[in-house]
C-alpha cells in the first residue's frame, strides 16, 4: 500500500476545487474499486478527497416525470429503491445481478460508471498494458481473452466495462450530471463511456477536475415488458461473459418502442440505435429478436478464446428479448434461466 494524503470535501464546490488544485488526487466514495486498485499498485493518488458525505443521496423526482438520482446513492439503496422497483425494474434487476451484497452497499452509483476494467493485465504489473502504462502494449490480445471485448476493440486494447447497472442506464438513457472548474453539464450516457481507439487509458469523458453529481433517468422507465440477463462463469459475484438489457414497449404483439444494451462484449455498455430501429413495427417473435441480434453483432470479432461470446451473446439478446416480450423477466434470485 502506498503513502497518500486524506481529506474530506465539505461541499460539491469544494470538491471540485480540491480536484482541480491536485494533479493526482482522486475521489473516493464507496472505494470499492479503488482501493483494490492502490492495493495492487495499479492507482497511486497522492490524495484521497472522501466525497462520501456530500449532499448527493437522494433519489428525487424531476419535472419531467424522471428520477434524479444522487452520485453517492449506494448501490443496494438504489436497487431496493421503491420507485426504481416500480418504474425502473429493468435497472433494480441489473444492479441486483452485480457483484456481492457487501459491495452492493458500499459501493455509490457516481462510483459504478467510474469502476474499471477487470481485465487480468489490468491488475498484473508486471505485464504491459496500455491502459495502465500507455505505449507500453496490450498483453490481452495475444494472450488470455476469454473475458475480452467482441465489439468496439482497438489495436491498443480489447478490455471491457465491468458494470451492469450502467448497461441498464444505457438501455434507460441515462443522463449523467456533472460538476467542474467551468460549471455544471450533463452528459447523454451513451456518451459518458468511451472506446479504446488509441486512448485506452481514458474510460470515459469525464474530465480529471470534474466530479459526478447526479445520474437522472427519463420518464420512460419500460416497467411492463423488460430483462436484464446475465450469463457468467458462475451465479453469483461474477462478471459478465455476456449480458442483455432488454426493453419493450408493446401495443398488443407489435413492438413500439425497443431498447437493447449489452454489457461484458465492449469498452462501454454497447448499443446500436439501427438494430433498435429495426424491431420498431414488427411482431414480438423469435424471427425479429434474431434480426435484432444479427443486426447488434454484425461487427463482433472475436481473439482466440473469447470468440464463444459471439453466439453466447446471439443466443443471449433472443433470450433476453423472449423474456421482456413475456413479461416474464430474468428472475435475479432464482437465478434459472428459463
Ligand atoms: Fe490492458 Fe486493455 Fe490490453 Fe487489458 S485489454 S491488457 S486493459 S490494454
């Protein structure tokens, strides 16, 4: 464990302010990553600012209908929230689906977007890795890639995000709120996260003086006709091989609206508003869920041991799909897949 300086941010200005004051210092709320990350000397900031008792627990309701929800809501709060349970199941399901309970509690919702690749290099430095040390390789692409990306994938980095709630905050479109030196902004979800290309070690467009405030989520909540399906190496406190948020809106069998998001196959949640496009009008069948997946997976490139995901993942979005049109949702304790 490394030497680093603590201090706690009474206010969201004065966290901003320490941010920017510091090159090197580093937020901390639930440190769930983090602090494994200093263990493994992968992060070394030379301060900690504590942002765990800001103002920002709240789950509140925007004008627009939506929820606003605090950066430091834990993860276990938000999932047993009553309104997330109502109008955003599809979002209480994929958090459930996630990590421990232990690490459920602890770890905030600003933290969950923030949290970093699980890729084994990643952690391991004595192996190059261009997202901890740029220019320095990636040891993934020609090494183990079971857990690697299929989509999104650059020549500097093939890792993926680990998160499941964010996958449903795709699929929900999610807007982020953000604070910095030069005010507030709000970042649309889908842009929040970035792919490697050249830059792997940036995960998202957050800025290094900016803090998370807020995630807010639209009206659109698809309560009715939704799934969040995890396929993993085993059934509990495990990432994802694969997952599918799956969302619905149906008038009788025909599909209105349609969203759809994978988690465990990219950089950043993925989706693909074309394949979304496409189930728009047609019959909620088997024949159309098939289309979607071939439509969301016709880049998909698989690296040796990790090329199992792309029909894991064709077979996986049908599934997901089958099970939002049913009504019949994948249950996140009786984990079965049905
Ligand atoms: Fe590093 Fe990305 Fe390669 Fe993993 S996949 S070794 S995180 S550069």
């Amino acid at each position: 464990m490394i030497n680093f300086q603590y201090a706690r941010a009474t206010d969201v200005a004065d966290a901003v302010r320490r941010i920017a004051a510091e090159k090197g210092a580093k937020f901390i709320a639930g440190g769930t990553n983090l602090l494994d990350l200093m263990k493994e000397d992968v992060e070394r900031p030379a301060r900690l600012i504590d942002i765990s008792r800001l103002p920002l627990d709240k789950v509140e309701e925007t004008k627009d209908g939506g929820l606003r929800i605090g950066a430091v809501v834990p993860n276990s709060d938000l999932a047993w929230h009553p309104l997330i349970e109502q109008r955003y199941p599809l979002l209480s399901s994929a958090i459930l689906a996630g990590a421990s309970a232990q690490l459920r509690n602890m770890a905030s919702t600003g933290g969950n977007l923030l949290q970093r690749t699980r890729c084994l290099y990643f952690y391991d430095t004595a192996t190059p890795c261009n997202k901890r040390d740029p220019g320095s390789g990636c040891s993934a692409i020609q090494g183990l890639n079971r857990m690697h990306a299929i989509l999104g994938t650059s020549e500097s980095c093939i890792a993926t995000h680990p998160s499941d709630m964010c996958v449903a905050l795709a699929a929900l479109e999610a807007k982020v709120h953000v604070a910095g030196p030069s005010g507030e902004r709000d970042i649309a979800f889908a842009d929040f996260h970035r792919l490697p290309g050249d830059t792997p070690e940036r995960d998202s467009n957050l800025g290094l003086d900016e803090i998370i405030t807020a995630v807010e989520l639209p009206a659109r909540g698809f309560a009715a006709n939704y799934s969040y399906l995890k396929i993993r190496d085993r059934l509990s406190y495990a990432f994802a091989l694969v997952s599918v948020a799956a969302a619905l809106e149906l008038d009788g069998n025909t599909i209105r609206e349609a969203r759809l998001a994978l988690g465990g196959v990219a950089h950043k949640p993925w989706r693909d508003p074309a394949a979304e496009a496409a189930l728009r009008g047609k019959a909620a069948n088997e024949a159309a869920f098939e289309q979607a997946a071939g439509a969301l997976l016709r880049d998909a490139k698989g690296f040796g041991h990790n090329n199992f995901k792309i029909d894991l993942a064709r077979r996986a979005i049908v599934r997901a799909l089958t099970q939002a049109a049913r009504g019949t949702p994948q249950s996140q304790s009786d984990k079965r897949i049905r």
